[in-house]
C-alpha cells in the first residue's frame, strides 16, 4: 500500500512517470487440480460428477491430443488461446480455432477506448484489481514484443507501437467527489499509483484543461492502447508460441482463426467430414461452412461478448444487459494551434479522451441499454448527434476539444455483468449443466467483461484456459461462478 499523499504541485511531475510495462515479472500459473484428471471418453449416459462442481473423470486419462474451439476473437477469445497454448501439457498434440466472423477486434473489443488502469471512477482500487492490472500488463508485453518482431521483420513498415505510456488523468466532478478521491488515493498499488493535483499542476500536464473543484487524480503508470493493433499482435503472439512449442516439443500445436458464424454449439460437439488441418499456427481468411471441419471438440469456450445471445443455447439464459457505445474520433485541424502534447495524459470525465497523437483523440462513450445492434457501423446522423452529446460532456474539463473536427465513429454492444457485492464481476464456468449437453464436449464461458474488458480479460482467460485444460471448475475462484446458483436452469 502506497503511503497517503497531498494535493501535488507542476514542480517535479514528470520525474514520477512510471513504466508499468518494463521488466514485466513473468507468468506464475497456478493449477489446482491435476492435468491428467478428464471425463472418461464414450460416457453419454450422463454419469459422473456434475461440471457445476468438478469436471473430473471417473477415471484418469493421458491426452495425446486436444482440440479446443474459441468463440471469440476479442480481448477474452485471445486470452484464453494464449494461456491454452500455454499451459498444455507439452507431451500432447494441441489445436485451438477460434471462430469469429467478423475477425479480429470485429466486436465491443475493437472499439474499446484502450484507457488501462485498475481503479472506479471514484479512484478505489477494483476488486481484484491488483491480479487484473498484473496479469493484463504481462500480455500487453507478450503482444509488444510480437508486435516488435513483426515490425523488424518488415522494415517498410510505419509506426506500429500498441501502447501509449503517458498515464490517465481525473478531474474531479464534485466537492464530495474530492473528499472521495482524495480518500481512496491514499490506498493505491504500488504498480500503478494515485496523485493527487491542484489545478495548476495538472494544467502543467495538460494545457487547457480545467478542474472547476480545484483536484484531480493523476495515474502516471496508467497506459492506453490502440485494441485492434494489440489484438493482432496477440494473436501473433499466439501463431509463434504455437510455432516454438512445435520444434521445441516435437508436438504438433496449431492456432487458426476461422472467420465464419457458428448458429449452435452442438456444430462443435458432434462429428462432420473427415477434414483436420495440418500446418502449424494457419490463418484462415475464411471457409464456407463447419462442414469441414472433424468431429468433437474437447472444450468450447465461449467469448463471444454481446453475440452470445445469438446462440440458441444460451439466448436469454445469462443473466446480462446489453449497452452500445459509440465512440468518436476527432482530429485537430492542421492550421489550428494547440497540438496535445506527446507526453500529456489522456483524461477520463463523463466523457473519456483517449488521445493518440498531438492531432488525434478517440472520445467515448454513450450508454444504450438493451440495445440489440452488433454493427460497428454508425450512420451520419448518429454519428453526429453522439459526437455533440460526448463533446458537450468532455469539453466541461477541455474546452479546447470543441475546436477539433469529426472523422467518424464506431459502435461496440458490451455485454454488462449484475451488480455484486464485489462490483461487475464477468461470469465465468462450465455451462454443460446449464444447456443440458450430455456429450463428450465441455463448454465453458468468459462473459459480461462489460466496459472493462481490456482490464479483466488477462485474469479471465488464464482462470478459464486452466480450468479447461484441467476439466475442474473448482481452480476458478467461487466469486466468478456465483452467477450460476441464481440460475433456476441449473440444477446441482
């Protein structure tokens, strides 16, 4: 716990910048139950230990080879392909696809905002937030130096960088507001800490911004990063892991990307044409049907945010809410003045201003609750009505963003979580027992991220991929699970 600290002035900000990223400490799994432990292979009569409980064989097996199938390709599908690729037994045969049809980032996951700290917005440490921001920060380094390799590899490649390491800055909103903040400041990590600023300290960090209350919480070791470029060095990543693994091990590892809709879970439970893939890390653009595709899969793990609803097994049997985000970028005219500052922070309010250059800023986000609209697409008029709304909240802290012009807009549909006793906590778990699936398949899920998906999904997809590879719920911590006791489809 960081000691308490008093309101900072502009002298001697910039020498406590912080590097969350440097030296990153490596990945330290911690599996409970034994690998080895497996449903026993041809047992459809229902038998065994329900998967609410413990997903364990009633007798042990060695797997000589595992195929899992991702439904998914955001923040938490490429998590969990990472850490399954990962954390496999090295003696066996492992493919893991990942089926999204729209690619990469094509989801909420791609338009996120890409402001990365592990605080509310009153400045309290999230529940589990030390093990989120760790765990999240260990594979923004995995996909920096994919995202590095690549780029040494194409040297007529343009800056390509994932992460912007200038901090995030908060202003805050109210008098009783600052009592708050000013409170939970002093109960920061060490890893990413709180200042507190008058307004002419934070004005030195951000020229132009106001702070009508006199405070606002400054996090130097906060980053932001640019999501559809970092789900793509992940998923690089994840291709030259699965290459290593294969010359290192002799087994054979293979990742691929199917960019093709999935209309039921049982097409990946049951047996089709007798067609498996061969090369090692393939990128398929896309195929026209499952039909390819060889018979069950040992686990499906589902990511599929808001979409998961367009699974008839699933449709209104998850206790989420959907909210649509738009999301606005702006840039500032070349004859204007007033470049934002390389160094200055990106600032959180009503409205967040994700900055990505002296010219560039993303800004977000609405809230449509119960929203049904997958699309990123967004119409002219919609565009422009969101961009007027977030400008009118945003400009309260900058005014200088009013003289910034309208490029254009996305929409993400989140997936929101209920409310707990420990905040919006994802729900995760097996869900064999909730679709009444009897097969040899196990289907797991890693759902309502909510609008901290780039947060959590570090935490989630290790928690779920051992949990997976393990076939025992019980490794993932009860609180991620509760969900489930309050499902009258699910029978203990």
């Amino acid at each position: 716990m960081a000691p308490a600290l008093e309101p900072l002035t502009a002298t001697g900000l910039l020498s406590s910048r912080l590097n969350p990223l440097q030296n990153p400490n490596p990945l330290n799994p911690i599996f409970v139950g034994a690998l080895s432990r497996r449903r026993k292979r041809g047992n459809r009569n229902g038998g065994g230990s329900r998967c609410n409980v413990l997903c364990t064989a009633t007798s042990p097996r060695t797997m000589s080879s595992t195929r899992y199938a991702i439904l998914g390709a955001g923040f938490a599908g490429l998590s969990v392909a990472w850490h399954l690729l990962k954390h496999t037994q090295k003696g066996s045969h492992v493919c893991v696809d990942i089926f999204d049809e729209t690619g990469i980032g094509g989801g909420a996951s791609g338009v996120a905002g890409g402001l990365l700290h592990p605080y509310s917005p009153k400045a309290k440490l999230l529940w589990k937030g030390a093990e989120f921001w760790k765990e999240c920060l260990e594979l923004l380094a995995v996909a920096e130096q994919a995202n590095n390799a690549q780029r040494i590899k194409e040297t007529d490649c343009v800056d390509g960088g994932i992460v912007l390491r200038r901090g995030i800055l908060r202003p805050a909103t109210s008098q009783k507001n600052v009592e708050i903040l000013i409170e939970n400041a002093s109960s920061c990590l060490e890893s990413c800490i709180l200042q507190t600023l008058d307004e002419k300290a934070a004005q030195f960090l951000i020229p132009g911004l106001c702070a009508p209350f006199d405070l606002a919480i400054y996090m130097p070791g906060a980053v932001s990063i640019q999501p559809k470029r970092y789900l793509q060095a992940l998923f690089s990543a994840c291709q030259n892991l699965a290459n290593d693994q294969s010359k290192s091990t002799g087994k054979e590892r293979i990742i691929n990307l199917r960019t093709q809709y999935v209309s039921n879970l049982h097409q990946l439970s049951e047996s089709h044409a007798n067609h498996r893939p061969t090369r090692s890390s393939q990128f398929v653009v896309s195929e026209p049907s499952l039909d390819n595709f060889t018979g069950e899969y040992d686990s499906v793990i589902v990511c599929l945010g808001a979409r998961v609803n367009t699974l008839p097994e699933l449709s209104g049997k998850l206790p989420l809410r959907t909210c649509r985000g738009i999301v606005s970028e702006l840039h500032l005219p070349t004859a204007s003045r007033g470049e934002y500052a390389d160094q200055s922070p990106s600032i959180l309010s009503d409205a967040w201003l994700a900055f990505q250059g002296p010219r560039q800023v993303y800004m977000g986000s609405t809230w449509d609750w119960n929203s049904k609209i997958y699309d990123q697409n967004v119409s002219k008029e919609e565009c422009a009505r969101a961009t007027e709304e977030l400008i009118s909240r945003a400009s309260i802290f900058y005014p200088e963003i009013r003289r910034w012009s309208l490029v254009g807009a996305k929409a993400g549909l989140r997936a929101m979580p209920p409310l707990t006793e420990n905040g919006s906590v994802p729900l995760l778990g097996c869900l064999n027992d909730l679709i009444g699936d009897r097969t040899n398949c196990m289907f797991w899920l890693v759902g309502g991220l909510g609008a901290r998906g780039l947060l959590y999904h570090g935490l989630v997809g290790k928690l779920t991929s051992q949990a997976a590879i393990s076939c025992d719920e019980s490794v993932i911590p009860f609180e991620f699970i509760d969900w489930k006791k309050r499902m009258p489809c699910i029978v203990s």
